[in-house]
C-alpha cells in the first residue's frame, strides 16, 4: 500500500495523493533547451524524476481536491488513495482544477464514463473552460469536451477575482495551458504543471518542456509564482514534484 502524506496546517489538513505506483521518469529531450552542460551539472542523464499527483484538502468540515489524476482505465492511483483513507467519492464536496490535461481531470468520471465525484462543485477558470470547451472539437480538445458535458451540472467557471469555497485563493498561471491556474490556501499553494522536472526547473524556470502551450508565458508564470511562494514563505505542492518532498516548498531554497 502507498501511503499518503499529511501535512497539518492550524485550521486545515493538505494530503498529497499519489496517482502512479512507481516514479515517473521524463527523458531530457522532454526539455529542449536543456543542455548537455546542465544535464551533466544536474545530474539527470537518465531522465528527470517526476510523479503523478492531487491533493486532498479538509477545512471547515469539508474535502475538497485539488485535480483527479487520470481515469481509472488508465491508473486507480487517486480512488485507491482515498479509499486507504476511507474517503468515498460522495464525501468529496469541492474539486479544483488546475488545467484540462488528461492527467488532471481524467479522474472527474469514471471507467464507465459517469460522473464519479457526483457532489463535488467543479471549480474551473473562465480562461481554460473557454479555450477548450467552447471551439471547434479536435484530437486535442475532444476529452476534455466529453469530459464537461458529462459533469456539465457540477461544473462552475469562475473569475480569477471570485472567493471560492474554503477561502481558496486562484491565482493566474499562464503558459502550460490557456487557463493554467495556480490555487492558494492559506501557506499553502499548489502549482499545478508548473514544475515537470524539479531537479532543473526551480533553479532554471526559463527551461520548459515542449508540452507547455506558450513558453513565453510558461517562462513567466514559473518565475513569478516561484518568487511569491519564496517571498511569502508557503509550502508548496505540485502534480509532477518528486515523491520525496512533495510538500515541502522551503528546502529548495536553503541553500540558494
């Protein structure tokens, strides 16, 4: 059994979820303009270390996850996840998403493509809804528009200056998606695809992988969001950090 981590807070509880059973290992060409040079300095020759995850929030006698991983045809990580924790996907009252990648709201049904998290309010960004929901249907945009119209009762777009539930803070995260959306909860944020590969990305933000929609935007986002979980001292969480620290944003920074 994997076991989820907890990390308390005074008035909630963040646990990450982890949606594969073995790390994930992202080769070095995934990163165009990481060089030889940097591939030596950081020792990633064989790949860089990456997982797949969600995280799981209870404040005010609520839960509520941050993404769904993939659908179960393709992984169980997130439903087994939480039923270690003896949490039922009707318990669930709130998802946030961060972006609509497969690996993101893929979980949002079920093998038999019916809504699992029949309760939760599925709170998207205006900007991402609209740019893959609402244009003309491609391989690209196709499961993600199956995806809404069969939650579509559940789903609420909101705007980056809307409160959402729990006091869950949105804030823009532009570049890997359209509508990427980073979520902040008090000293904790999670990034979403910000970071894809730690072991280079938080010391060299300008490095992206060829996934990311506009680099440009990517470039910036990663830079700014860094600097203002560094600056204002939070923990972060990210769906493709490394199993060991998850959660724990500081570190990264102690030996600047």
């Amino acid at each position: 059994m994997l076991v989820s981590t907890h990390c308390l807070f005074p008035d909630f509880v963040i646990t990450w979820l982890l949606g594969s059973d073995k790390m994930k290992i992202l080769p070095t060409k995934f990163f165009p303009k990481l060089t030889p040079e940097l591939i030596k300095e950081y020792n990633v020759e064989n790949g860089l270390e990456n997982s797949l995850s969600c995280f799981l929030l209870e404040a005010e006698g609520k839960k509520a996850l941050f993404d769904t991983g993939l659908n179960e045809k393709e992984s169980t990580g997130i439903p087994d996840r939480l039923k270690e924790l003896k949490i039922s996907p009707d318990e669930i009252d709130y998802i946030f998403i961060t972006h609509f990648h497969p690996d993101h709201i893929g979980g949002l049904v079920d093998k038999n493509d019916k809504i699992y998290f029949k309760n939760a309010k599925i709170y998207v960004s205006k900007e991402e809804y609209n740019s893959w929901i609402n244009s003309p249907t491609t391989d690209k945009n196709k499961l993600p528009q199956q995806i809404m119209k069969i939650c579509e009762k559940n789903v609420i777009q909101f705007n980056f200056e809307d409160k959402l539930p729990l006091g869950v803070k949105p804030i823009k995260a532009f570049g890997h998606t359209p509508g990427h959306t980073v979520f902040q909860k008090g000293d904790f944020i999670v990034i979403g695809d910000l970071i894809h590969g730690q072991d280079v990305q938080f010391k060299h933000p300008e490095i992206c992988p060829f996934f990311d929609d506009n680099e440009n935007d990517s470039i910036e986002s990663r830079k700014n969001i860094l600097k203002y979980s560094e600056d204002n001292k939070l923990f972060v969480g990210g769906m493709h950090l490394k199993y060991s620290n998850c959660s724990m944003f500081r570190d990264f920074y102690k030996n600047k």
